[in-house]
C-alpha cells in the first residue's frame, strides 16, 4: 500500500484533464522537484484567496468537475 500526501501552494498547482476522463494534478514547487499526481482527494486547510483572475477558485472547481472528492464544499 502506497500512501502519500502531498502539500502546496494553490500557485504551485495546474490542472490536466483527457478526454478520457483522467485527470492529473502537477505540482511545481519554487524549490524545484516537479511532479505530477492523480489524487483520491482534497483537503484545502485555508481560504483560497487572490491569485490571477481567481486562479484557486477555478482550480477548486476543475478538481470538483474532475471528480474529485473534497473535504469543503465549494
């Protein structure tokens, strides 16, 4: 069994979606190490806020539509 969790910064988050139907998470930190994950699920711990033309709302509302269980309604 295979268990992670891991942590970012809404900045440090984009979305890819296919056709069909997978959706990934890749997770660019500024201290480098890029990655990709496809998660189970998602706990945001504070207010999304701010950002480029509401970037952490759209990306909360991505995972939503991707399937992707949360610990918040959105």
């Amino acid at each position: 069994l295979d268990f992670g969790v891991p942590q970012a910064q809404f900045s440090e988050l984009s979305l890819a979606a296919s056709t069909h139907g997978a959706l990934s998470v890749s997770i660019d930190p500024a201290r480098g190490g890029s990655r990709k994950v496809r998660p189970d699920f998602v706990l945001v711990r504070e207010e999304p806020e701010g950002g480029a033309g509401g970037a952490p709302r759209r990306l909360l509302v991505g995972l939503h539509l991707g399937g992707v269980p949360g610990s918040d309604p959105i």
